[in-house]
C-alpha cells in the first residue's frame, strides 16, 4: 500500500485559509473542504478560486465534478490542469434558481481524481 500524504492548501482570498486539503495515495488524490466563505462568492454565472494546488496534486486534464453545500446549493467544481480549483454556476435547490455563495456560508465536499 503506497503512503498517504496530506498537505494544506493555502488561500485565503475567497475561503477561510487551513481548511482545504489535498491527500495523495499514489495516483490518487483527494480534495476535502470544509471551509466558509470568507466574502460573498459571486458564483451564479461565473468561477470563483477557492484553492490553488501544488504541483504534486495537478490533475493532467482539468476536471469538472459537482457538490451540493448546505444540502442547497448545488454549484460545479473545476480542478483545473493550471492548479486553480474553482467554484461557480450555484444554484438553489429550494427555488431552482441561480444563486451565490453568501459571505459566511459553509462549503464542505470530498473529490477523488486520478492523476
């Protein structure tokens, strides 16, 4: 079994820094965040970064996943073959509109990729 590594991806211009992971097992790695917005993410028709990779977690192609947050807003994730992971095109479960991320709101799912 190949070792498990873990490393904390900092950024802090859209999400509370120490809160996104990247943990590596081989050529897998998975993207856990429990994080919360630490500005209003206008994410209803655009991408917001909230994490920037380092090298060793860059998938060769970017990827495109979604999550749902708060068990409401459902928003598509791209892990981009730049680093950047980003978040956008939310919308409310509960009215079926497009919507953003509101300063202060929680942001919690787990990716698995292969690179």
């Amino acid at each position: 079994m190949n070792h498990l590594t873990g490393e904390d991806i900092s950024f802090t211009e859209n999400v509370q820094s120490g809160t996104i992971y990247a943990h590596k097992n081989g050529n897998c790695v998975t993207i856990t965040a429990w994080s919360q917005a630490t500005q209003k993410l206008g994410t209803s028709s655009l991408y917001a970064t909230i994490a920037i990779l380092p090298q060793q977690y860059i998938p060769n192609y970017s990827l495109l996943t979604y999550c749902c947050i708060n068990n409401d807003i459902l928003c598509q994730i791209i892990i981009g073959n730049d680093g950047y992971v980003k978040i956008g095109y939310s919308l409310s479960l509960t009215n079926n509109a497009s919507c953003d991320i509101p300063n202060g709101m929680s942001i919690y799912f787990a990716i698995t990729y292969v690179i």
